[in-house]
C-alpha cells in the first residue's frame, strides 16, 4: 500500500505506474491480456479468468473506464462478456462496494479491485445483489442456478487462453513495444 506521504500521482502517471507493476506481477493469474486502449490510458481492457465453477469454464472480457478525475473518483468496470451472476447486471456493471463513489479511498490500487472482482465472480454474494431473481435463485435452488450459468459459459464466454498461448502473446507484445 502506500505510504501516507506519498503524494497522489495525477491519473495518468498513476494508470501507467499501475499497468507497469500489474504487468510484471505474476499473482494476478486471473486477468490476463490487461492493456490501455491504444493511445488512450483511460480505457483498459483485460481478459478475466475466474477459478471457480462454473466460470472457470470460460473467459470473460472486462472494461477499465477511468474518470478524468481519477484516482479521486473510481473507475467504472464492464464484463462486456455475458455472463448469469446475481452480482453482475445485464450491462455488466457488477456490483463491488469498494468502487462505490462513497467508500472510494484515492489510493486504492488497480489490482485490490481485481482482487475483489474476482474475489465477487468466484464466489458469488447473493446479500448483495445486482439482480434480485438471479440471487434468490443462487440461494434457493443452487443447482439450477448451476446449470443455468454454466449453459450461459459455454454459450456466450470467450474461450479460454492456455498458458502457451499467453505467453506467446506477450512475447509478440514485448518485440511490438520494442
């Protein structure tokens, strides 16, 4: 985390400093392909992973919008990829208390929101719910909920990346930035 000293970079030099670090940090297995938009450093775009049934199945596309404001007000997240969870909407907002402008603290780092999107994905939170219907059947009836959403990974996620072909495409992605 960051001292309390430290003074708050502007957004831009904070996202690159951020992407840098997320770049080389090799925990953060469950997204993968993260990368500005060409010439715009206030969109992302990564590839999310999760490791829990039934998503593990499947990949899932995720949008990084940050304000012009930030890191004092919080990015907006997007699953571009469809996918049945009762914490993300049809739009695929999801719904994560700490990117709500109320608890936003400025030097939150990129990958804690990672860390609790997966956290979110992986283990669904029906007391939290984006959609109501999704989540009591989450709760009342786990094993169509089941069925349900892993019909939806086999139909609608992208499809997963091995490891050979990650590394391949950061290979050609290092030789492009040379």
């Amino acid at each position: 985390t960051m001292s309390k000293e430290e003074p708050i970079m502007d957004g831009p030099k904070r996202m690159q400093n951020e992407l840098k670090r997320m770049t080389n940090y090799k925990e953060l297995k469950q997204v993968q392909l993260l990368e500005p938009e060409k010439d715009n450093i206030f969109k992302w775009t990564a590839l999310l992973m999760p490791n829990t049934p039934p998503y593990d199945k499947g990949a899932f596309k995720l949008d990084v919008d940050y304000p012009k404001e930030f890191p004092f007000r919080p990015p907006r997240l997007h699953i571009t990829t469809k996918i049945y969870h009762p914490n993300v909407n049809a739009r695929g907002q999801v719904c994560l208390p700490i990117l709500e402008v109320e608890h936003w603290i400025p030097t939150t780092r990129m990958e804690s929101v990672f860390n609790v999107l997966l956290a979110t994905i992986n283990d669904p939170q029906p007391e939290n719910p984006y959609v109501i219907d999704i989540a009591s059947q989450f709760t009342n009836d786990p094993k169509k909920f089941y069925s349900t959403a892993e019909a939806w990974v086999t139909r609608y996620a992208e499809v997963r990346p091995t490891d050979q072909e990650l590394a391949k495409i950061a290979r050609r992605k290092k030789k492009a930035a040379m």
